[in-house]
C-alpha cells in the first residue's frame, strides 16, 4: 500500500503515471481487486479543509475518517446523522460508517444505517466532490452549497461507485444538526461479525427480521445485518455482501459498463471490484 | 428564429456533428400520417396551433417550432415514437406541463415534441412501504392528494406543483419551500422507468433506496430529459408532520433579517422552510391584498418548523425566536390556526404575482450562494439595481441561499432592458465569485448554457459530457441543452429572462 502525495497536483500526476491503481475497501466488502494494481491507503489523504457551520457544509479530503468528521462537527453541535459515534458497543458492527476507516470509502459503497429512513443517505448528503481521472484530470464534480441544479450530477453517480469510476480525492457533505436526531431502532439480536447487509421493504420487515441468520436489524431503514448471505431473501430487497452484488446479465450491468467505459477507459481504478469490470 | 450558437463550444466535449434543425419540408413527408399509424389520430397533433403551443415553455424568451406533437398513452407509446425518431433522424423533446423556467422542454432544434399529457396515472400505492408508482405526467399536487387520508405526502413542493409534472419535477430535479429540511425531488425518488435515447425500455434504481450498483437514478434526476424520457416512477412518500409552527418575524433592516437566516442555521436548527421577502414585495401585496405589516418592515421572515412532537417543534421555534430577537426583529407574528398560516404565508404565496401589477415586465433570477454570504450578496443586489436604475424586489428561499431577484422595468425602453441584462449577470458572476452556482432550482436548459463555463473548468465539462454519453451519445434526444457544446444550437434572442419564480 502506498501513501498518496500530499496536493492535488501531485496525486494527478500521480495517478496519470501508475497503469492500474486499487483503493480496496477497509471492510473487505467487493469482489477481490487484481493484485497487479498498485494499492492506496487513502487514509494519509486526511483533513478536514472547510466547515462553514452557517452554510451546513463541511469540505474534507476523501481519506478523513468518519471518526474525526464526527467530532469536528460534533464541536458546532452538527454530525453525519448515522449512529455513528453514538453507538452503544454492541453495535459498532453493525454501522458501516465506523467501520470505514475514510469518508470516501463510506460514500463509494454507499451503505445503508440506522437512521436513513427519517435523515437520508448519501444521495441527500453528497453536494460535491472532487476526483481524479484516470488521465491525471482534477474534476470537481457538483458544487459546494446545498441546493445546485447546474450540470449533472455527477457526484451521486460516484456513490456505489467502489472507485471504480474515478479516484475521489475531496468530499463536500451536507450536514445535520444533532438536536434534531430521531431516535434509532437498532436492535443487535446476537453478536457476531455480518456477512451481509439487506435492505428489505417495511412489508416484509417482520418476517426478514425473525430469522435465525439475523444478528441485528433496524425498523427504521428497514435494514437487517446476516451472519452470512446464503438464503436469495425477499424480491424486492437487496443484499450487500462480501462479494460483488452485481452479475453480468443483471440490466443494469449494462449501464455500469458503459459508465465505466466513458469515465475509465483504460480501465486504471479497481481492476476486478465488481467482479464485471 | 436565429440558428447560429453564441456559445462557444468547448474543445473535446463530446464532440458533436453539426446539427440542424430538424426541417419539415425537407424532411420525411408523411411524419403526422406516420405517428397517426404509430398512436392512433387522438394522440397526434399538428399544425400552427399546435406548432405554436409548444413551442416555448414558461421562459419565453427563446422559442422553436416542434414539427409534431404526441401525447402518448403508456411506456411502449413512448418507446415506439422514439425508435421511430431514431430511425429518420428526427430530434425529439420531452415535455410535461411546460411550466420550466430555462426552456428545456423547448425542442431546440424542431421534430417531435414528447408529451406526457396523457401519462397521468397513479399505478400502485403502497402505503405499508410509504412508496408510489406513478406515471410522470401526473401534477406533483395530485400525489401528495391521493396519499393525504393516509398522513403521507409527496415532499417536494415547488410553487408551480398544481400543475408542474412528476417527470418536469425529476427533470429539474425541483425543490420548493420545504426543501431546507426536506430535499430536493432526488431524494424522494426511488426507482425510474425510462425510454433511453435509443427507444429501449430500461428501469434504474427500485421500490427503496440504495443498491449495490452505481446511483443512476441520483444522475437522471436532474439531467433535464437529456437522457431520456421517464415515463414511470416510485416514488418516497413522506408522513405528513404531526405538528407544524410558523412564524412570519419582521426587520426594519435588510442586514437584521440575511444575519437572522445565517444565525439560526450555526445555532443547529433546520426550519422546514425559511422563506425571505423585502420591502418591495410588501409594497407589491399591500397594494394588491390589503395585507399590512409593521410600520418600518424592510424585510420579513416566513419561518415553519415542524415534527411530531410538540415539544421539539416548540423549542425549535424558541430558538428561531431568540436568534430573531438577536437580530432587533420588530416583531414575530405566529400562526394559531390554520388560517392565521395562510395568512402568514400571503407575502410568499402571492408576492411574484402581486409585482406583476407594478411593472410592464418584470424578470427574476435563479442563482445560489453559501447562505452565510446573504448579507453581502444583497447588499451587492441593491447597488447593482441601483446603479443599473432599476426597481428590485427580493423574494426567495433564504435557509436554501437560493436567491430570486426580482427586477421591473419597463421592457419598451432598450435601455432599461440593456440595464436589466448587465444586472443580471452581475448577479449571477457574484454568486459564482462567492462559491455558489448558476442556478438553484430552474435548470439550465439554452437559458444558462454560456454560464456554465463559469462555473464549470473545461475538465469538469468534459467530465459531464461523458455523463451524458453514458446514455446519449447521440444528438436527438433533447438536443442543445446544459451543455455548451453543442453547434447550430439555440441564439438566445435577449438576455433578459422571461419571467420565473
Ligand atoms: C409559477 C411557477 C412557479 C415555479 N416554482 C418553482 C419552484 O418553487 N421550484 C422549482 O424547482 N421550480 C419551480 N418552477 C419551475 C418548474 O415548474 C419546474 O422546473 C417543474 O419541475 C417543471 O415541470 P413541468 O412538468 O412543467 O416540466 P416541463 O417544463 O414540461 O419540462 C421541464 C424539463 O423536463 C423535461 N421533462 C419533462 N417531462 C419529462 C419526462 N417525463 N422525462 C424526462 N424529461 C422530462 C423536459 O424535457 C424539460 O427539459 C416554477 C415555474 C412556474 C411557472
């Protein structure tokens, strides 16, 4: 693992000289990376780079871990409204924000917590970020305030994106004040590490959240944590595990190809995380 | 109309041929005959009236003649008139109520203009799964109406959502007064069916949120129907809140009320909505409605919050108070029933039509600036006017930064106009100067297309041209919009916006 340069410029030219580059996930979550790529600790790209608390923003590099965005906001009475860092113990492993060890990582596998259904995601949070293609190209994509309808949103497309579009180097987030948190609803069943996530629809909640392979599930966004992925789970839900969570022949294989093809060319950024590309 | 592009193209995005205006005559002759064959006689229209119709939406300022109209039934019918349009070349738009503010639904460049009149049905409601599908010519008010029994509603509220359109509304990716506290359409909508710009039916997203696939949903909102025509959608539906407060404070200083906006943000409370409107729009509704406010107000503050539980909502609205107060406000003015909130909400609701009264024309911005820089960028909006010898009058989602400037004058004096013109871009240059964006709410369309050079460095444009490619790499679907590079396209006629809210 290699640490990035220090400026942005740098870490273009960077990127533009190293054939293939892999950023894996600190969780382990996706198909494995080719060895072949050269690997970055996006973690030694920290910092916190702008919190104008009147404007509800705060501006980071992408490998500024959750743990020390939550305490900076913390300080203005704002946060990241996961549970995060307000868990109790036992249920550290069920947030994947503190599990990721960079905010850029939490926004690439765009996971679900506890709290979505009444706070949002990553789609609400994510205003603008800046990444490097694979040319060495600094792209700032969305803007820095919280409501923009200028463009694309190209940012967003960076969510679930595993960084396999493009290398995310700076983060802009909206933020939350803590006042307003609502309570959460997760409730660890057993102890135990998950070996995947699903999301379920409220209908088939009940039934999802009694079976045996559930180690926590949370009311509120309808999620469940599973020891292991084995059963396929209701139609309709949608299951994250150690491993790609995506087939060639799913529809939207297609449009992911072609994002890749337009965004990746060569190919460069986590070679091998889907397990399509 | 003129043809010729005043934009600049920039160099390597996405390249585009030469495109011409689609031409009637010498196009394919039997273009109504073959629609009639495609839909039936009842979903084609042509001829003047029509080719006057839709030619333009509410941004007046440019317009073009569509050859033909349709006003499809369903997802095939779209999907067959597109094939068809691919098959002879033919540009084709999408277009819901007509009701945007930067004319996206304008078909640039002529050919078939997509109607979704037709698509108004609501399909399934699940309201176990607070979720819809809808088709996306439905108005956005018709949702929220057809879930109210149930405590739900569709959040986004733009102004327009009597008539505004489910599909104009993820489009634009619209917000409205809520927005502050609730979001944009982006974050409401869960799963889309689309006819992609080859005609091919294809779904993005699901009945909840997330996935473990990229976020094509997150991009297609917002994309201006640039990258197809979304004929179905599920949708979130959000509880109606238990308890709501609003509060309408008045400041006898503009400073007193931009400094009150900030404040109440850095101390963490969110509004539901937090709504500004000075001097000139209180002239403007006094004069039509008879409503008065404190003698000496320059600036009011319409504030809601809301939640379910009073106490929270309570001590939200306490701490809204205190910032006020802070602030030397007048005097707070609070709703007690729901009709005292109507009436507090008056100045919001009717101040844009109750300036059209004073003015042969009046033109009203869209741009967005950090809100902590508020104070500054009025002051800069009334200097500009000022100097400019225009009469301004503000009116606009202050909690968002979303500024609405509002100018009349008399559009017979090419004077004023040229005047009006200058201000304008003086106003959107400053937004840009302090970090915020073209455009809050309105889209680009043709109106800002030579704008977003400024906000955008050649490499980012590049970098949405290949967005765009992901799904268009053509130039039919919805040609000349957002991006400024694309040839022959629209010659804005002046560069005075129409009208808008
Ligand atoms: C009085 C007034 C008040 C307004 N208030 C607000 C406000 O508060 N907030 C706000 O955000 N906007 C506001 N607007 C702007 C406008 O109403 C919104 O942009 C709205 O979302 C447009 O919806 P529409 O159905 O009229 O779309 P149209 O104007 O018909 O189309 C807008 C764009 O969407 C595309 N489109 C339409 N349907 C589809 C589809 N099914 N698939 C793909 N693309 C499609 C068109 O091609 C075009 O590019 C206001 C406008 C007016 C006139």
């Amino acid at each position: 693992m290699v640490a990035l340069p220090n400026t942005l410029e740098s870490i273009a030219r960077w990127v533009a000289e190293t054939p293939k580059i892999a950023v894996p996930s600190s969780q382990g979550w996706g198909a494995p990376i080719s060895p072949q790529a050269v690997g970055v600790d996006l973690s030694t790209y920290s910092g916190i780079l702008d919190f104008p608390v009147k404007d509800q923003i705060v501006k980071m590099r992408a490998g500024t871990s959750p743990a020390e965005l939550q305490q900076a906001l913390a300080a203005e009475g704002y946060c990241l409204p996961t549970l995060f860092p307000d868990l109790q113990p036992n249920q550290a492993p069920f947030e994947p924000l503190a599990r990721s060890q960079t905010l850029a990582e939490a926004v690439a596998f765009g996971l679900p917590h506890a709290r979505e259904a009444q706070t949002g995601s990553w789609r609400e949070w994510l205003i603008g970020t800046t990444v490097i293609t694979g040319d060495g190209e600094i792209v700032k994509l969305g803007s820095s305030v919280v409501k923009n309808v200028a463009g694309y949103d190209i940012q967003r497309l960076m969510i679930g994106s595993r960084m396999s579009l493009g290398l995310i180097v700076e983060v802009t987030l909206r933020v939350f004040p803590i006042a307003a948190l609502p309570k959460s609803s997760l409730i660890v069943v057993r102890e135990g590490e998950p070996g995947a996530i699903r999301r379920v629809l409220d209908s088939d909640f009940e039934a999802e959240s009694v079976k045996p392979e559930v180690l926590a599930h949370d009311r509120n966004s309808g999620t469940v944590w599973l020891e292991s992925a084995a059963d396929q789970g209701p139609k309709d839900s949608w299951t994250h595990q150690k491993g790609t969570g995506i087939f060639e022949g799913d529809p939207v294989a297609k449009w992911m190809h072609r994002a890749k093809e337009k965004f990746d060319p060569h190919a460069k950024f986590n070679p091998g995380v889907w397990g399509i590309f | 109309m003129e043809r010729s592009c005043r934009v600049a193209p920039i160099p390597g995005i996405v390249p585009e041929p030469d495109m011409k205006p689609y031409d009637p005559a010498a196009g394919i002759t039997t273009l109504s005959q073959d629609l009639i064959r495609l839909l039936g006689e009842e979903s084609v229209l042509a001829g003047q009236s029509a080719e006057r119709a839709y030619d333009c939406d509410a941004y007046t300022v440019d317009r073009s003649r569509p050859a033909a109209v349709v006003l499809p039934n369903n997802t095939e019918e779209v999907a067959k008139v597109v094939r068809y349009c691919v098959k002879h070349s033919i540009p084709f738009t999408a277009r819901g109520a007509g009701t945007g503010l930067s004319g996206g639904a304008l078909p640039a460049l002529g050919g078939v203009v997509i109607s979704t009149k037709r698509l108004t049905k609501i399909l399934e409601i699940d309201l176990p799964n607070r979720r819809m599908l809808a088709q996306t010519g439905i108005a956005n008010k018709k949702l929220s109406d057809a879930v109210k029994h149930a405590g739900l509603h569709f959040a986004p509220d733009p102004s327009s959502q009597t008539v505004a359109t489910l599909g104009g509304n993820i489009a634009e990716n619209a917000g409205g007064p809520h927005t502050l506290k609730y979001g944009v359409t982006s974050n409401h909508v869960l799963g889309v069916t689309m006819v992609d710009p080859l005609g091919e039916i294809v779904t993005f997203g699901g009945k909840h949120f997330g996935g473990p696939e990229f976020d094509f949903v997150g991009l297609i909102c917002g994309s201006e129907g640039t990258l197809g025509i979304v004929t179905e959608a599920w949708i979130k539906l959000t509880p109606l809140p238990k308890v709501v407060r609003t509060a309408l404070a008045s400041f006898d200083t503009i400073r007193g009320a931009t400094e009150t906006v900030a404040g109440i943000i850095a101390k963490g409370t969110i509004p539901a909505a937090l709504e500004m409107m000075d001097s000139g729009i209180l002239k403007a509704v006094s004069a039509a409605f008879g409503v008065t406010y404190p003698v000496g107000t320059q600036a009011l503050l319409l504030i809601e919050c809301d939640g379910d539980d009073v106490a929270t909502v309570e001590a939200e609205m306490q701490a809204v108070r205190e910032v006020c107060q802070s602030n030397n406000c007048l005097d707070i003015a609070m709703a007690e029933t729901e009709a005292d909130r109507a009436k507090l909400w008056t100045a919001r609701k009717k101040g844009v039509g109750a300036m059209g009264r004073l003015a042969p024309s009046i033109v009203t911005h869209d741009g967005v600036i950090p809100r902590s820089k508020l104070p500054e960028m009025l002051d800069f909006v009334y200097r500009v006017a000022a100097d400019a010898k225009v009469g301004v009058a503000n009116i606009f989602h202050a909690g968002d930064g979303n500024l609405h400037p509002c100018f009349y004058f008399d559009d017979r004096d090419p004077e004023q106009v040229k005047n009006v013109v200058e201000a304008g871009e003086a106003i959107i240059r400053k937004c840009l100067d302090l970090g915020g964006s073209v455009t809050g709410e309105h889209g680009v369309g043709v109106e800002k297309i030579d704008l977003m050079p400024l906000m955008f460095s050649e490499a980012d444009l590049r970098m949405q041209g290949k967005a765009k490619a992901i799904f268009n790499d053509g130039t039919l679907c919805n040609p000349c919009k957002i991006l400024p590079n694309q040839k022959s396209c629209v010659e804005h006629k002046m560069r005075w916006r129409g009208m808008a809210w």
